[in-house]
C-alpha cells in the first residue's frame, strides 16, 4: 500500500508538489528560527555565566540587594575560608573569586600629570595562580587583541578602544583612582600588558582586567572578596542541579539576622536572565504552535484543491465499491509519506541555513554602543540535535491535520449522484 | 434717589481701584520686604560663618555599614574659589592632598606620586566614602547669586527660634535644586539643611550642632552630612582647630603645593 501510494506521489507531481514545498519551507523556517533563538539566548546566558553570574554566585545579602552599584564595602569577608566550606560542601562545582570595581584611569604625562583619563569598569580575576580557568572560561587569550596576559604584579589588561581612546601602548602606565573598600581613595599605577576586545559593549567599554591579589591589596579588601562565582563541573548550566544546590547552602548559611552573611543567587536569579530563559522557551514553543497552525490551514487548502481536482478520481474509486473511509484513511497515509517527504527536505535546508547563520551570525554592535547589558556582538544561531526532529513532527502533524480536514469532503459525497456527477 | 443710585457704582469703582492698587502695592512691598528679608538672613549667615581666608583642622568620621572612620584634615580657604586639603590621619591618608581652584580639583597621592585633574562623573562621587560628594566640595559660589529665597515660616528647633528659609535655584547649573534652611534667629547660624533634586525627592540633610562663639562669630562645630539615597548615620565632620582671615601664602593654592 505504502509503495503503491508512494509510486502516485512521485509520479504525480500535481500531487504532492506543492504540500511538498509547503512543508519543506515551513519546517526549514521553524528549525532556523528555533536555531537562531537557541544560539542567540543560548549566547546570551553562556556570556552572562562566564563574565558576570556564573552558575551560581555567592555574596553576601547586603552586596547582592545594590550589587548593579559594585559595593564593595559589603564584600564577604573571610573569602578562603567560604571557599574552603564551599569547595568540602559542593566539589561539584569549581569556585572563583572574583571582584570588580569602578574608578578612573589616567595617563600621565612626562611630568606625571594628567594627559588623558576615562571612567573604567574592572575586573579582577585569579590570573597568576593557573587553577582557576578564568583564562580558559572568559576566552582571555583569544580575545587579546595585542600584548599578553598579565603575569607579574602591577600589570593589566585594557580594552582595545579604550587604550585607543587613550592613545595608550604596550607597557604604558596608567593609574588607576577609586575607592578602596573603606571608601578611601586608592590610587595604583599598572603597566599595559596587553588590550583585548570581547566582543561584548558592555564589557569592552573601559575594561580594564587585573589580577585579584593586585585588586585586594588596592582596594583594601585583603581576604575579601566582591563575589565568589561557581560553575558546574561539566560546564553545561542545569537548572535543577543549581536550584537544588543554592536552596541547600541558603537554608544553611544565609541569616535573615545578618546582611553580611552569605547569599547564593543561580544564574536565573540575577540580571534578569530568568524573564530572557522563559521568553526564549515561550517564543520558540509559540513558533511551532504558529507553524503547525498555519500550516495546517495552508495545507488544508491544498488538499481541498487537491481533493477538488481528484473529484472524479474519489468519484470513481467510491462507485467501484471502495467504501468512504479506506479512501479517507489512504488520502491520510499519503498525507503521512508527503509530510515526511517535505519534513525531510525542510530538516536538510533548515539545519543548512541555521549552520551559515551560526558562521556568520547577524552584527548588532551598533544597537549595543550605550548598552550595559552583558550582549554578544554578534548574534549566531546554533545548529543543536534537537534542530532533527522540532521541525519535523510539527511538519508531519500540519500536513495530516490539513488533509485529515479537506478530506472530510469525501464523507459528503453521496452514491446516488455519483453517475450523475461522473457524467459532467 | 436715581442720582444716589447712579453714583454709587461709580463711587464703589473708585473704591474697589483704589483698594485694587493699595493691596497690590502692600502685597510688592511686603514681598519685596520679604525677598530682602530672606536674602539679608543669608547674607549675615555667610558673614557669620565664612571669612576672607580660614584655616580648619577637622575630623571627618564617617558612620559606615560595618565600621566607623576618622579622617582628619587640615583645610585652607581662601573665599569660596580656592581650597587645600592635606589629609593627616589614618595612615592610608595621610598625604593625601587636594587643591580646588575654581570649577578645577586636583588630587595627590603619595603614593603613586600621582597628581590627578578630577572631572566630569567622578566628581559625584563620594570624598573618602563620605556622605559627601566632591561636587558638594566644589561649590564656589554663594547661595544669593544661585538661589531665589524666601522666608517660609518660624519654626522652633531644639528650642531655638529658627526662620525656616526656602531657596529655589534661578541659574541651570545649581547642583541641588531646592535648598530649605533653617537659620537661628539670634545666632545667624544655619541649624539644618535638606537638600532636594528637581523631582522633589529629598537628597541629603545637614545638622549643626556644636554653636560655640569662636572670634566673635557662632559657629557650628559639628556638622552632620547625611546622603538620604543611603542607609547609615551618614558623616560628622567635627571642627577641631579653625582660624578666621588668617594669612595664607599664596603658593598654597597651586599645584606646586601637592606634591611638597
């Protein structure tokens, strides 16, 4: 049956030709949409987790309540020791220090006076002890534009523009003015060892990157730390396993009775990430409803043109004795073989599109200039395994549910008018 | 009767102008009276509390989350265009230096023996953690030339018989729009201060305590800043040593002196 149904698909292109392009289009349409929306979010998160929220992150309640503000003077105290209780009580995940602090770099001049200055935003990570990954996790090396990672005391990384901006190079000295974490003034002079460029506005916009031990001797916070940043081991962010893992550290270590106690926030719970995780889940949910809906009506209305002009072929095979449903039940499996035909092509070209997308991606640097949110540059999709089959269920079901609704039609015919009808 | 009755609205007219004119007139002068009354107040208070030059050694102690600091200073003036400041304690500051010279602030620190133009953001920042901005530093000119005044009301503070001043600002640049002071009627000495934005959000308040007679003039000996943006007892800064017109050598207010 199956092959006698085929043999009519393909040797009657009237047939299936345009159900075929139709499910094609909207499969490939679906899987570069859900592909896209994955890689852009997917990006999204990723560069959120490795610059700024991790998996989970630890501060202390008061630091967290005004942490878009960097205060540092309610950093957690006794840093090595939180990250000795968290390495015994959670070895599942790898945990980093990290601090950051605003202020303002200037360039002096021969005389030592100011030659030129700007607002910085830093970032003091664990560079020089080669344990922590940061180097591996923020893509550091990769990103150096020109120079090289800080490997003495007194050296830092800035960002590429704004060492333009600066009209700074290579082993240039900068001083950096801000407050240390008593709110005195702290002023540091750091050799340029190299400039990198993230990609990321918000990051690249006066960055400037030290290691930690520079940071707690200039800002005063000497076994202290701003925030202590965890990722899962296997690198991949899972919800349920960070949930579970802050509600247990929470329960017992966060005081209602002390905001200087420690605070453990998952990824979700910081930067409004959670609203952007369930948009990207409700959009491409919303994508496959509207595809499988709208196709449906498409196809329905192809196979009621079909169905108008297999009028006399139904009209026939009905007045030989075939009964109404071994009619209806073929025109669903042909249905079935033509959706999987066009599902099959859609899942080959989407994939296909979705792959150039995720090499070339869309450029949206220019919307990001002001932005202070942790963005890609370059928005790219993302070709996953799941790409396979979302596409192509949907693109069965909208084929089957269209003729399943043209081919209602049948029932309607009756078998007294049939010779009548035939005879037209 | 009809002659009565045709002079009378012509009478009451009359009458109803030259009310008109006396109430406006009286309604100007008290408010003329009013206008000067208010700005006199200012003025005394800026007699009372500023000199030609100043010399003030001063702790700044400064009420944070977990810990409270004393700064102290040693400051010179000269009017309200030229400032030094040279930080003698804790340890952390001492040598620190800053200069202000008109809308311009340098900062010194040993050191980096660096010298620092400060500008733009930064100067809303806070001084050494304070409930201070060095915007609020900066402010060189006086309250007349930025502020419209009038005297809203009497008020009895700490059983002090205070007129409680409002001042809106009349130039752009005024870094708070709105300024309420409540001054001391004998004394002549703010007793305290809000600070409001143009929404009408209140930002900081200062209190003066301490009024002690020093050279003829009252004088506030502790003052507490307090940021209402932030949590906290906010800053006092105490007068320890202070001299009216005393004579500064000039090369204190240039750049040569932060790095002495």
């Amino acid at each position: 049956m199956i092959k006698f149904l085929l043999k009519g698909i393909l040797r009657d292109r009237s047939r299936s030709l345009l159900p075929i392009i139709i499910t094609a289009l909207g499969v490939g349409l679906t899987v570069l949409l859900s592909g896209y929306l994955k890689g852009a979010f997917g990006d999204i998160v990723d560069q959120n987790a490795r610059f700024d929220t991790g998996h989970v992150k630890v501060m202390t309640q008061a630091y967290a309540e005004n942490k878009d503000q960097i205060p540092n003077d309610l950093a957690l105290l006794d840093a090595s020791e939180w990250l000795d209780t968290l390495h015994t009580e959670i070895p599942e995940m790898q945990w980093i220090e990290r601090i950051k602090f605003g202020g303002l770099i200037d360039v002096p001049d021969k005389n030592g006076n100011t030659r030129a200055q700007g607002p910085t935003t830093g970032m003091a990570l664990d560079l020089f002890s080669g344990k922590s990954g940061e180097n591996k996790r923020m893509n550091i090396e990769a990103s150096l534009v020109t120079g090289t990672i800080p490997k003495h005391s007194g050296e830092a990384i800035i960002g590429h523009d704004f060492a333009e901006k600066l009209n700074l190079k290579l082993g240039d000295e900068i001083t950096f003015f801000g407050s240390t974490m008593n709110g005195s003034m702290t002023f540091k002079t750091f050799n340029i060892s190299g400039t990198i460029r993230f990609g990321t506005s918000a990051m690249d916009k006066g960055a400037l990157i030290v290691d930690i031990t520079d940071a707690q001797l200039m800002l005063d916070m000497n076994d202290a730390t701003g925030e202590i940043l965890g990722y899962l081991k296997s690198g991949v962010y899972d919800q349920t396993e960070v949930n579970t893992i802050a509600t247990i550290f929470n329960s017992k270590h966060k005081l209602s009775t002390d905001e200087f106690s420690p605070e453990m926030l998952t990824l979700r719970e910081q930067n409004n990430l959670a609203s952007l995780l369930d948009y990207a889940d409700v959009m491409s949910a919303l994508f496959i409803f509207v595809f499988v809906l709208a196709m449906s009506i498409v196809l329905w209305n192809t196979g009621l043109l079909g169905g108008l002009r297999r009028y006399q072929e139904f009209g026939i095979r009905l007045a030989l004795g075939e009964a109404k449903v071994q009619i209806y039940w073929s025109m669903v499996l042909e249905a079935v073989l033509i959706g999987v035909i066009g599902s099959i092509l859609g899942t080959i070209i989407g994939p296909g599109i979705t792959y150039y997308m995720q090499v070339v991606g869309i450029d949206i640097s220019s919307y990001l200039e002001n932005s202070s949110m942790i963005m890609p540059s370059v928005l790219r999709a993302k070709v996953m395994p799941n790409l396979f089959y979302i596409g192509f269920i949907p693109g069965v079901l909208a084929m089957v549910f269209g003729t399943m609704l043209a081919g209602i039609g049948i029932y309607k015919r009756e078998t007294a008018n049939l010779f009548k009808e035939l005879e037209v | 009767m009809n002659k009565t009755k045709i002079l009378n609205p012509i009478k009451m007219k009359k009458i109803k102008y030259i009310l008109a004119i006396i109430t406006i007139a009286t309604f100007g002068f008290v408010m003329q009276a009013q206008i000067i009354s208010a700005e006199k107040i200012i003025n005394k208070v800026d007699d009372n509390i500023n000199s030609d030059t100043q010399i003030v050694v001063s702790d700044m102690v400064i009420h944070g989350k977990r810990n409270d600091r004393t700064i102290t200073s040693k400051g010179y003036s000269e009017g309200h265009k030229k400032s030094f400041t040279e930080y003698l304690a804790p340890a952390r500051e001492e040598g620190t230096k800053m200069l202000k010279l008109e809308d311009r602030l340098w900062i010194y620190s040993p050191s980096t023996d660096r010298t620092i133009q400060l500008s733009g953001h930064m100067l809303r920042q806070s001084v050494m953690g304070s409930d201070l901005s060095y915007e609020d530093m900066m402010e060189d000119r006086k309250l007349t030339e930025m502020y419209r005044s009038k005297i809203l009301s009497e008020e009895t503070l700490n059983v002090r018989n205070t007129w409680k001043l409002e001042l809106v600002a009349k130039v752009d640049d005024a870094t708070y729009y709105k300024r309420m002071i409540w001054v001391d009627q004998e004394r002549f000495v703010p007793l305290k201060e809000e600070l409001f934005a143009k929404s009408g959000q209140l930002l900081k308040k200062t209190t003066m305590s301490n009024i002690e007679k020093i050279d003829g003039r009252w004088y506030p000996k502790k003052m507490n800043y307090k940021d209402m943006l932030k949590t906290g007892e906010g800053t006092d800064f105490i007068v320890k040593e202070i001299q009216f017109n005393p004579k500064i050598p000039v090369e204190i207010f240039s750049k040569g002196s932060l790095r002495k």
